[in-house]
C-alpha cells in the first residue's frame, strides 16, 4: 500500500531552522578553530627553529672571537720566524775569536734573540726543539733528507735545521731534521 505523500511529511518531524544554522555554525567555528591551531603549531616550530638558529649563530660567533684572539696573530708571527732564524744563525757562525773581538755585539744579538723569543712566548708561540736521537713524528717535524747513520735507528732525528714552533695547539712551523734511515 502506498502511502499519500502529504502524509508522509505530516510523519517527519519539523526541521528547526535554528538548530540547523547553529549545526552550520559548529562545524564552520571548529574547521576555523582546526586551522588557527595548525597555524599556531607551524608559528611555534617556526619560532623554535629561528631560536635554535639564533643560538647557534651566538656560538659560532664566540668561537670565531676566541680563535681570531688567539690565532689572529699567526700571520705576524710567521713573518717574524726568519728573524729568529738568522739571529740563532748569526750567533752559531760566531767563533771563539768572534765572541772575544766583538763580546758587545755579540752580547747585543743574544739579548735580541732573547727579547724576541720572549714576546713570540707571550703572545702564545713556543718553539718545537727536536733533539739528535728523538723519534720523527710528523705532525711535528719535516723531513729534510733521510740517510743511513750507523748507531741509530730508522727514523731517528740526525740533524736539526731549524726549529719548529707551535701558536698555542696549532703548529706554526714544523721543525725541520734530517732523519735515519738505517734499517733496524
């Protein structure tokens, strides 16, 4: 049996117009809601992350202050090695006569030397003094020659040419040896 379609409607309940706009409302305010708390949460990581960026620049830059203090001066100090060199060179080529003749001059060139070595010493340079018989280590030294030297053994220290200097932990300049090769 068919029923008349007047009484169909007359069997539904009667659509509040209300309550179907709050409905509307509801949804609208929480898909609203749903994306200002997305916003929100991509504002904050954004936030963290400039943070995090902000404190590592601060760190770089603190560490780059402290090795432009410290190494800063390794330029100078470079330059400054050969004056060293050729004022130990000077006083090694200086014999028993020399010093007798010219005692003040000769006096003159330690006290430099000494003068020198101490302001390199203050400023964080120290001299890297190898002696005949040590062990050759490469991060310290720079092998000038090898040869076969009776009574020693392979890479031992044979010669020192020049010394080596260190700017605090960095190495300024190797020290420059010659090293055996006698085979053991």
């Amino acid at each position: 049996m068919a029923q008349d379609p007047a009484a169909k409607l007359a069997d539904t309940p009667p659509v509040d117009e209300a309550e179907t706009s709050a409905d509307m409302d509801a949804a609208m305010l929480d898909g609203e809601l749903s994306a200002l708390r997305a916003e929100r949460d991509e504002m904050r990581d954004r936030f963290m992350r400039v943070l995090a960026d902000a404190e590592n620049s601060r760190k770089r830059g603190e560490r780059d202050r402290r090795e432009a203090e410290q190494y800063g001066g390794s330029k100078l100090a470079r330059d400054m090695l050969p004056v060293y060199d050729n004022l130990r060179r000077a006083l090694d080529a200086a014999t028993d006569e020399h010093r007798s003749q010219a005692a003040a001059l000769i006096e003159g060139v330690e006290l430099t030397l000494r003068e020198l070595l101490n302001v390199l010493t203050k400023h964080g340079v120290s001299p890297i003094v190898p002696e005949m018989g040590d062990q050759f280590d490469p991060q310290m030294h720079q092998a000038m020659f090898e040869a076969p030297v009776p009574g020693t053994k392979a890479g031992q220290i044979i010669q020192v040419m020049t010394e080596g200097f260190l700017l605090h932990d960095r190495l300024l300049r190797p020290a420059q040896v010659g090293v055996s090769s006698t085979p053991g």
